[in-house]
C-alpha cells in the first residue's frame, strides 16, 4: 500500500489544525480532519469494518515522531500500521508509535491488539486526554495507486502521563462515505 521510498515514514511538517488555513482543505474532508471522537466508531456506523495490519512490532520512529513523544534517542517503541476498511475498501490508513513506557495499566494490552481497532480500546478510557490535532498534505505518490495528495492527521492520546502517537491518512475513498448519517 505504501510507497516506502517517499513516505519517509510520514516525517512531514505537520501544523496545527487551528492554524490551517481552511480553504486549502478539500470540503469532503473537513469533518474527517476535524473529528475528535473515534474514528473507529464512526467507519461502523457506516459499514462492516475490518483492519489489516500490515505492521505491529517494536520499531524505530521518525525524528519528527520521537520528538512529538518527547522520547529518548533510544528508547523502545511498537510501531503499528494499519489499513481501516469499510465493506472492504480501504479509508483510513494509520500509524502508531507507542512508546514501551507506556504499556502499563490496562494499556499493557495495547501490544495485543492482532486486528482490533486502537481507537476503540483508547477511547472506552474516560480518562483519556488528547492532544491538538495536528494536520498535512502528503504528495500524492505517498500511496501505491493514489495519484492525488492524501491529508493525514495526528494527536498524542495520554493516559498515565505517558503518551501513543497516532496518526490517520485518509485514502481517496473515504470522500465517497455519506458524512450527513453521522451528523444528524
């Protein structure tokens, strides 16, 4: 799905959302962007989801990842990549950095998730805290098969003090979703 040889691992100059100039988004994505509950329980309000992991083991994050955790140069973390599908097309691709310092408490399982969303473990926590949401576009040859730019997103969900980067890149069809179902 990837394109490894330009992603750069999704090591971009992200900007705050509140400081994006709004007319540069596409309309069909603004509410993708600007949601802040879960992801996940919204794709299953509008089909059968299911997950393809395509990585989920210790890793090394990007410069800008490690620096958005505050992580030491070589302190370990779980990268978790994966595609969110909605009746098999792919919407959403997302990439995790979880720090080891993090897996405690009931997050211990965050390691165990197999083909279970995180957005719908991280948000059943009413404790959860979330940071701003953070945005860019990403060339449009980031993605095998995608000849338009992608916007991503990115927060850090805290629990503990301790923080999981998460990051979403909304693929091409997810403009294609009935947005209106789940505002009304």
């Amino acid at each position: 799905m990837l394109n490894f040889s330009v992603t750069k691992q999704f090591d971009y100059h992200w900007q705050p959302l509140s400081q994006a100039r709004m007319d540069s988004i596409p309309n069909n994505l603004k509410f993708w962007l600007r949601e802040t509950g879960s992801l996940t329980a919204l794709l299953e309000r509008l089909g059968i989801l299911s997950i393809d992991v395509i990585n989920d083991g210790w890793g090394q994050p990007t410069q800008r990842e490690r620096k958005a955790l505050s992580l030491r140069a070589r302190e370990a973390t779980r990268v978790r990549e994966v595609i969110l599908n909605i009746n098999g097309t792919p919407m959403i691709y997302a990439r995790s950095i979880i720090p080891a310092s993090a897996l405690i408490g009931h997050w211990r399982h965050l390691s165990q998730l197999k083909s279970q969303s995180l957005g719908g473990f991280l948000f059943k926590d009413k404790k959860l805290v979330r940071s701003p949401i953070e945005i860019v576009s990403l060339p449009s040859n980031v993605f095998n098969n995608v000849n338009e730019a992608v916007w991503a997103r990115r927060s850090i969900f805290k629990q503990y003090n301790k923080g999981v980067l998460v990051s979403e890149a909304f693929l091409p069809a997810i403009t294609t979703l009935p947005v209106t179902q789940l505002i009304l």
